[in-house]
C-alpha cells in the first residue's frame, strides 16, 4: 500500500490532472461572473434569436 501511495506521489500526471482541474474551476467562475454581468444583454439576444426563430 504504501509502495501505491509513493509511486502516486511521485506521477507527474496526477499533477498535470490537479492543475487542468484548477484551470477549469476558474474558468467556470468567470464564466458565471460573465454572464451575471451581462445577464441584459444576453436576455435580449436570446429573445431576438427566438422571435426570428419564431417568424419563421
């Protein structure tokens, strides 16, 4: 068991797995700050985009 944990330890890809996990946690938080700031401009063009759906 502990031979696993050492080996575990020592991989460089669990590293390289913990920093891309990081970068997505950050990237998902402005994208939410993003759209909380442009929460109006997005309703409008989400509801520009359906009425031309709609018109169809």
């Amino acid at each position: 068991m502990r031979r696993i944990i050492r080996l575990l330890m020592r991989e460089e890809r669990a590293q390289g797995t913990t920093e891309y996990a990081i970068l997505v946690g950050v990237l998902v938080v402005i994208a939410i700050i993003a759209i909380i700031a442009f929460r109006g401009k997005i309703t409008e063009l989400w509801d520009a985009i359906s009425s031309g759906i709609n018109s169809l």
